[in-house]
C-alpha cells in the first residue's frame, strides 16, 4: 500500500461530507466542573482553536454548582489542558481562547440560575457576535437532563432567533434500557427538534472507525468482495487492560453489555455491515446504520445461552503489576453479578450477510488495549498450495487504535526452491503516512455539532433499535431460575475460555492481537 497520501482535491479528505465551516456560537456546558469538560471538552476546543478551525466569535460558558469565578475556571482548564491536550500548549493562544471562557454557577433546578443565563448569554451575543447560536453540552448524570431541558425551555433558550439556531448534544449513558431511552428521548424531543439533538458516541468521532466509509466506498477493490461470498466472519474487538477505575457505582447499574456493546460496538458493526447511503448527507448515512440494526437477529434466552458469553475479570497481574478482582473494586458490591466483559456471536439478517457471523467482544482488565475489526475472508480451495489446507485465509485488520492504520494479510511464497506458502502483511499505519496525529474524537464532534453536521452523532430511531436488541440479553440474563453463568476470568488474560469455546465451537479462532 502506498505509505504517502496524494495530494487531491478529493472532499473526502477533509472528512466525511462537505462540511460547512462552524458558525460564531456560544457552547453552554452544563455539568462543567466534571471530569469530561476537563480532559476532553476543554483540550478539544483549544486543539480546534489551535488547528486555526475554530470559529473567531465563540464563547464558553461552563454552568456547574460548584463556586467559581471565571478567572479561577479558566486557570483550572489551563492546568488540565497542559495535562491532556494533544498539542501542546501555545501561551499566547492559550490566553486569547481563554478569554473567552466563562463560569456561570447555578443549581441545575433553580430557574432564577437559568434567567440569569439567558441575559448572560444576550449579553455575550452583543459584546462577542456569537449572533445567537447556543451549543448546549449535557455533561450530567441523565437523570438531570429532564430538568435541565424543561428549565432551558422555561426561559426560552431552546427557542433560536430569527437565522439563528440552538442545539443540544447529549452525552451517554443514553438510558440504561429501551423504555428509558423512549422516555429520555421523549424528554430531550419534546425540547428540541431531532434535527438539533446530537447524541455523542465518541467511537464515531475517531480518525479511524469514520475511515471504515472511504475504505469501503472509496476504493474498488473492498466492495465487491463485502459480503457473504466472499467473506466468512468478522471479528469485532474493543480490549482494555484498565479496570473500572472508581466508577464502581456508574459500572455496577450498567456492565460491559449496556456500557460499550449497545453503543461503541454496534456502531461499529453498523459501519462495516452498512449498504453504501446514496449521498453523505447525515440521515442517508444513517438511514443505512438503522437498516443494519434492524437487521440483527433478536437473540431468544436459548440463544444468548448459547451465543453471548458474560465474565467478570477476577484478580491477576498487568504488565507486572497486580490487580484486585472486580467485586473487591471501590463501591462494588462483593456479589456483584456486573459483567465486565462480553463475546457475542451476532447475525446480520440481510442478503449481504445471510450466513456471516459477525463476533464481537469487549473487556476490561484484558492483557493489551487495542480496538480493531477483522474481516476474515474465505480460504482458497483445498488444492494447489491449499492441499492440506495448510494456506490461512486473508485477513482485512482496521485498526481503530493504538497505531491506527490497516493491515491486509495475504499469502507468499517463501523464498528459497521449495514453494513454501507463509503469511505477510500490508501495513498503513495513519501515524507514518499523513505525518500528523489524528484530532481527538471530541474535536470532531464538537466541530461537526457546531457545523450543524450530525452525521457521525446517532439517531434516535438507531439508539432505540440497539437497546431492543441488548434487552433481550439482558433478559436472559436476568430470567430465573437459572440465568447463564457469568464466567470469572484472570486480570491479565484474554477473558474466559467460554468465549473461546464460542468460536471453537464454529471450527474458528479469535485473533491474538
Ligand atoms: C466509554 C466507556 O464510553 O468508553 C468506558 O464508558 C470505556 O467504560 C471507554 O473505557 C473506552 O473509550 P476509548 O476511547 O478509551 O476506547
């Protein structure tokens, strides 16, 4: 594969669709003395204002509980963006994009809080020309956004001026089942329209999951081999070595299943399994995604028995250093039944794929960290180099991260006289190849809400189809008498050998990775 990228006037290049430049605007962040406006939100707009991306009029207002004067916000975000930028940090920059920073305290349910902020934010408008466009960013627990929306919508805030617009970004967990996502969608629609609601699924903010797309539709050569002729299973894969790290209650209400498959991993299905949308418009892409969750076989109690392994990662050692169990976690409950860890075996109920199992597994406290799809073409025929079917299959690797790139495995010939067939790769690795880092996630997506581009945001109708399909798993695992197992697995492994057996059972194997 070529290492260097050619130099085109290919729309593609500068993402996913031809998006407008972002509009002057203020982002409101609500919930701004968390965690998340800290190490991504912050360092994600100072990388935009940094890529020169970000709109000359724009102002921030983080709305929180806690006592703060702006000044002393902004010198907090200075401290953490030094820490988690991607970029480092430009003095100079730093202080004009600071300035235009804010702190607004209020509780999130005195109205008085929310009076105050809409003549702030009037105020803004004169003084910076943000021309009354407002990003409102739900950084809270859900179960604040119902109130939070109903007082934005008491003062008027979710209403835009003439030519202006408002919209809302909301974060995950988008409920914790279907009828919560019904009603939390309810909530949020009822305030503002779907057109101006962005659900973040950060994995469809990373470089390489929006790749997926340009490799499969912008090469020739991928597309026509993309189905069940051709291909005899994927393998989906999102591994991380870390454990709950003190988010023991967030974790214990939701697990493996509801934290990372109903979203990140069925996004990425969606991605690879899609038909090819007519144009890059942000509902024909996503009217595409919604077929392929709609496609996904519902799995009765018999086959989530059968097909979905749960583990629960036990103590062992991570790169020398050693780990407690999950029950012995800070506010985890010492029965905890939470799994920490899932391997699905899933259908795509379409012609392209009618036969292909698509595999899929995510777990904390694994041996490495590393999310990649695998698509595992079929073998050659049995003959020729193939004769003691000796010859392994081509195997397609996106590699979402780290070392974001691609990797096709094909088969040569070794050299020397006798026809010795062994495996090779070729390799695209992002970092070499373009010479610079990717942006963050957030970066994109902030751009993207800001642009009013809500193609890489999910849709209600593909939140709500992928919780249809992740209840019923989560029924059988609550059925009585006798729900599956949930498997323990050492700290430090590959999970439990049940999700082995999952695949040795179908005559195949996980990839090490
Ligand atoms: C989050 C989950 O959505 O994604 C976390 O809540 C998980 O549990 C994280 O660790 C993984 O994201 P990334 O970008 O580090 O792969």
């Amino acid at each position: 594969m070529s290492t260097h990228p050619e130099r085109s006037s290919n729309p593609l290049r500068e993402g996913l669709s031809n998006r407008p430049m972002p509009q002057p605007c203020t982002v409101v962040i609500f919930g701004a003395s968390g965690d998340l406006t800290y190490r991504k939100l912050i360092p994600a707009l100072y990388n935009i204002a940094a890529d020169g991306d970000l709109p000359a009029a724009l102002s921030v207002v983080g709305f929180a509980r806690r006592e703060k004067s702006d000044a002393s916000f902004r010198s907090e975000l200075e401290e953490a963006t030094r820490k988690f930028s991607r970029q480092g940090l430009n003095e100079e920059l730093w202080q004009s994009f600071a300035d235009r920073i804010f702190y607004h305290r209020s509780e999130f349910g005195d109205l008085e809080g929310y009076q105050r902020l809409a003549e702030r934010l009037d105020q803004l408008d004169r003084e910076r020309n943000t021309r009354g466009n407002r990003l409102f960013y739900l950084s809270v627990a859900p179960g604040e956004f119902g109130g939070i929306l109903e007082k934005l919508a008491a003062v008027g805030l979710n209403q835009a001026g003439p030519g202006s617009w408002a919209r809302v970004i909301v974060e995950k967990p988008f409920g914790t089942d279907l009828p919560s996502a019904r009603s939390l969608n309810e909530v949020v629609n009822n305030v503002f329209s779907e057109k101006d609601t962005y659900r973040i699924d950060h994995y469809l903010g990373k470089e390489t999951a929006q790749n997926i797309m340009v490799l499969r539709f912008a090469n020739a050569i991928f597309e026509p081999l993309w189905n069940n002729r051709y291909i005899d299973h994927v393998q989906i894969t999102a591994a991380e070595p870390l454990g709950v790290e003190g988010r023991g209650p967030y974790y214990e209400s939701s697990g493996a299943l509801r934290d990372m498959v109903q979203n990140h991993l069925l996004q990425l299905l969606c991605l690879v399994a899609m038909e090819p949308p007519t144009d890059l418009a942000a509902d024909s892409v996503r009217d595409e995604k919604v077929k392929v969750v709609r496609a996904l076989r519902p799995l009765s109690p018999e086959a989530v028995a059968q097909d979905v392994v749960r583990g629960q990662y036990a103590a062992g050692s991570i790169q020398g250093r050693e780990v407690p169990a999950y029950r012995s976690e800070d506010r985890v409950s010492p029965e905890s039944m939470t799994e920490t860890y899932v391997a699905l075996k899933v259908h795509v109920d379409n012609w392209r794929w009618a036969g292909v199992p698509f595999y899929v597994r995510v777990g904390k406290r694994l041996a490495k960290g590393g999310t990649e799809i695998a698509v595992q073409f079929k073998n050659v025929p049995g003959v020729l180099f193939n004769r003691d079917l000796s010859v392994g299959p081509n195997v397609l690797v996106i590699r979402i991260q780290p070392d974001e790139g691609i990797s096709l495995r094909i088969q040569a010939k070794h050299p020397g006289a006798s026809v010795k067939v062994e495996p090779v790769k070729m390799d695209f690795h992002y970092g070499t190849s373009f010479g610079k880092a990717s942006p963050e996630a957030y970066e994109r997506l902030l751009l993207d809400a800001m642009s009013g581009d809500a193609t890489l945001f999910a849709r209600r109708d593909e939140v709500e189809g992928a919780w249809e399909f992740v209840d019923r798993i989560e029924a059988a695992w609550h059925q009585h008498p006798t729900p599956p197992p949930l498997c323990a697995y050492a700290s430090g492994s590959w999970g439990p050998p049940e999700a082995d057996a999952l695949l040795e059972r179908d005559g195949r194997s996980w990839r090490r990775m």
